[in-house]
C-alpha cells in the first residue's frame, strides 16, 4: 500500500473546496498549489471526466473535473473554479472544483468511515469523513480517486 493511500492515519492538514454543496479535503502533502483556470486544451478520446491539458509554467498537467468524477455532473466553471495541483505516480494533476473553501486540522478522535449510504461505485474515492467546526468535511482517497480505471 502506498504511504499516501490510507490519508486517514495521519492527523494533519487538510485543504478543503467545495463541489456543489459538499465540502471535500485533500491532505495539503499532497497538494502543489491552486491555480485560476487558465486556457485548457480538450483531449480527444479521453474519459468523460477528464477536461483536457494545460500548460503550467511549461509542464503539462491533465485536469480533472471532480465534478464529474465524483457526483457524475461536470461541473459550470465560475469565477469561483479554481484547480488544485497535485502529486500523483511522480507526476501533476490538476483538480478542478467549485471553489477553495479553507485549510484545516483533522484530528484522528474526529475521523469516521464513510457513511454506508454512499454507493459502492463511489465509496472507494473517500476515506472518511469529519467534522471541522460545524462543517462535515469529506476525505478523498486520492489514489482511488485518480485511478483511471474509475
């Protein structure tokens, strides 16, 4: 198992964004920087879910839509959409989500399994969740998440 998988073990930092409504967290290890979306190259013959390519200070990244990964909706970019660059397999990933919400500490005592309620088809992206002040935040298992097969 990777070091990084299994992001519940570790109580830590968490950067949080929204996606419609929910509140999602990636452990900031993991996280490069956020980025305004700049020109995003469409990529033929890709996944649904992939938005295409762009060009980050002279490296290619392939964007995600965690919209459409996750909820099956792609997601309206906004004044607001930002894309989070992350390490993965050695190489960068961007993330597109709603919004940037804040970062936070996440204790292991507040950290549950995912709800059953969640349907097997997407219950293996998330970690867990927990609670951040009022706030429920749900933890992306990253790997799961950006593992092509999904």
């Amino acid at each position: 198992m990777k070091s990084n998988e299994n992001e519940n073990e570790n109580s830590g930092l968490i950067a949080t964004f929204a996606i419609e409504d929910c509140l999602y967290g990636i452990d900031t290890q993991r996280v490069q920087e956020v980025v305004r979306i700049s020109e995003i190259t469409p990529v033929r013959h890709a996944p649904e879910y992939v938005v295409g390519v762009m060009n980050l200070r002279g490296r290619i990244v392939t964007v995600i839509d965690l919209g459409c990964k996750l909820l099956s909706e792609k997601l309206a970019v906004t004044a607001d959409s930002r894309v989070f660059i992350v390490s993965w397999e050695h190489e960068y990933v961007g993330l597109l989500v709603d919004r940037v919400e804040d970062v936070v500490f996440m204790e292991n005592a507040s950290f549950s399994p995912p709800p059953e309620n969640i349907s097997p088809e997407h219950s293996e992206f998330f970690s867990g969740v927990f609670r951040s002040g009022e706030k429920l935040v749900t933890l992306l298992n990253l790997d799961s998440t950006l593992s092509m097969g999904n």
